[in-house]
C-alpha cells in the first residue's frame, strides 16, 4: 500500500511538472521541484541547452541519463533526483524558434512534428521515470520520506525561493476561500 501510494504520488508529481509546466503547480511539491529546477537550470544550461527541442527518442536519452547520473556507484540523493527530472524537463521543451529550420521546410511543420514526438513521449516519460524511481530506488524514497522528505532537504532553499513556495501555498488558499464562497453564495 505504501508502495503504490508512493508510485501514485510519484507519477501525479511527474504529470504535473513535465506536462504543465506553464500553469500554476498542483502540489506543493512541484513548486518546490521547479524552484529547485530554477536553480539547476543555470548552473548547467551549457548541457541544458542541447536538449531543449530535442528531437528521437525522450525515453532512451532519458535513460541513458539516470544511469550517467546515478549510476552503480552513485548514492541516491535529492540532487540527482532533481536533476534527472529537471533534464526529463527539458528535454520537452521547445527549442529556440529557428534551432532546427532546414531550407526547405517551414518552422511550423518542424515545430508540429516535435510536438508531436513530445506528445508521444511525456506519457512514457513519466511511466519511466516512476518506474526508475520506484524500482531501483524505492527503499532510499521511503527511507527519505518520499516527496514530504524532498520538500524538507528543499527548506535549505535560498529565502527568495521559499517565498515563492509560501506565495504558492497562499494562493492555493486564496482559491480554496474563494471557490468554496461561490458554491455558497451560487
């Protein structure tokens, strides 16, 4: 039970940072993951920027990855983690407008066709990741208190960035007040 509960949190988490990542965060823990992501995007956009618009095969990259980052002789940490699914992340974003342009096709027709690989893929994306997460490493996430254990290791985050969360929270709030004032007075 706590197993699936984990696996269940894990891909909900997954879904919510790597298909949303426009909208507002559903849970706390996806604004602490793209809070800690905005700190590690930079820090490495050399590497980053290479995959933004990647075309082939999300999955594979993706796993060739997790093995470079945490490999047999990696210990787990919350860092890794973190890393590999900000990459995850990136790898579904769109490439600067013109990355890929060839002569004879237009930007639109490239930019549909990579949409469409990343619409094939995130599904997969998730189900590897949570796959990867729970098996080779569930008995560190539940040693690690799961996602309540990555929001503690993330309290060290720089004062701006728990603002940011507290902003999150409060909003979900504010919505939560709001929401139930409307069914009241409706």
């Amino acid at each position: 039970a706590v197993a699936e509960a984990l696996r269940e949190r894990t891909a909900l988490l997954l879904i919510d940072y790597l298909q949303r990542r426009a909208r507002e965060p559903a849970t706390p823990e996806v604004a602490v993951l793209r809070c800690v992501a905005a700190q590690i995007q930079p820090r490495n956009q050399r590497v980053l920027s290479r995959y933004r618009g990647f075309r082939g095969d999300h999955v594979g990259l993706a796993a060739r990855m997790a093995q470079a980052i945490f490999g047999d002789r990696h210990v787990p940490s919350w860092g890794r983690v973190a890393a590999l699914v900000t990459l995850a992340g990136t790898l579904l974003e769109r490439a600067p407008r013109g990355t890929y342009r060839k002569p004879k096709r237009g930007y639109k027709l490239e930019l549909r066709e990579w949409k469409a690989g990343v619409d094939r893929d995130w599904p997969r994306l998730v189900d590897f990741l949570c796959a990867w997460l729970k098996g080779r490493h569930r008995a560190w996430l539940e040693a690690h208190y799961g996602w309540d254990g990555f929001c503690d290791f993330s309290l060290t985050l720089p004062a701006s960035q728990r603002i940011l969360l507290v902003r999150f929270l409060l909003s979900c709030f504010s919505a939560s007040v709001l929401i139930y004032l409307w069914t009241k007075l409706s």
